[in-house]
C-alpha cells in the first residue's frame, strides 16, 4: 500500500514537472510489476510470494509446523520414514496454507486500492 502511495506522489511529480524524469530513479507505475521493479525484482512469477517478509515467516513457521508433527508422532512406534514424512506433510500444507493467506490478503488489498497508473496498458482497438 505504501509502495503504491510513493509510486502516486512520484506520477504526480513527472505529471507537473516532467523535466524532473533524469532525476528519478525508480518507477512512477503503481501496479505490481511497478512495485516490485522498485523493490529490485527483475522476473516476476508465482514463487516471488516465497520472498517476501510474509513469505519468509510462513516458511520459518511451516519448518517449525513440521518438527512439531515430526515430534508428536515420534511418541508412536512408528519407524523413522513415516516421522519424516508426517513431518514434510505438516511442513507443507502449513506452507501452501501461509501462501494462500498471503496471495488472498494481496487480492483483496489490489480490490480495494486498484492500480490507477500500470506498466502496461492494454489497447483497445
């Protein structure tokens, strides 16, 4: 949502100054692709939301998920194949969870603030 603000008020400037563009280094577009060229992403794609902040917690917290089932199965005679593989289950649906939380928290914050000023436009004719 800041990263939309700033690229605004940068728009904003090379709207009413636009000799001011040689002095700007990052982007004026306000959709995603804008945002993250900003941020140093140069190839978006499906797996950009593993390398966000949220992205990085949910992992960390989908490893210690993981240990934790590992951990109460191992309280069962169960040989060590099936610890590991209850472990990497709980490791990932947690995993695909934090991800489906994270892309739905995106979604509705672009239907709320929708992208006045995107990369690219479509034409129309």
């Amino acid at each position: 949502m800041y990263a939309r603000g700033i690229n605004r008020l940068r728009h904003f400037y090379l709207q009413h100054a636009p000799e001011l563009a040689p002095d700007f280094i990052q982007t004026d577009h306000d959709d995603l692709a804008g945002m993250l060229v900003n941020a140093g992403v140069v190839r978006q794609g499906s797996q950009q939301a593993w390398f966000t902040t949220a992205g990085a917690i949910g992992v960390i917290t989908s490893v210690l998920i993981g240990w934790c089932a590992a951990g109460v199965l191992a309280v069962l005679p169960l040989p060590p194949w099936l610890l590991i593989a209850g472990g990497g289950l709980a490791f990932g649906l947690a995993a695909l969870s934090f991800l489906s939380v994270q892309r739905r928290a995106w979604r509705e914050q672009e239907s709320r603030l929708p992208a006045q000023f995107p990369t690219f436009t479509r034409n129309t004719k």
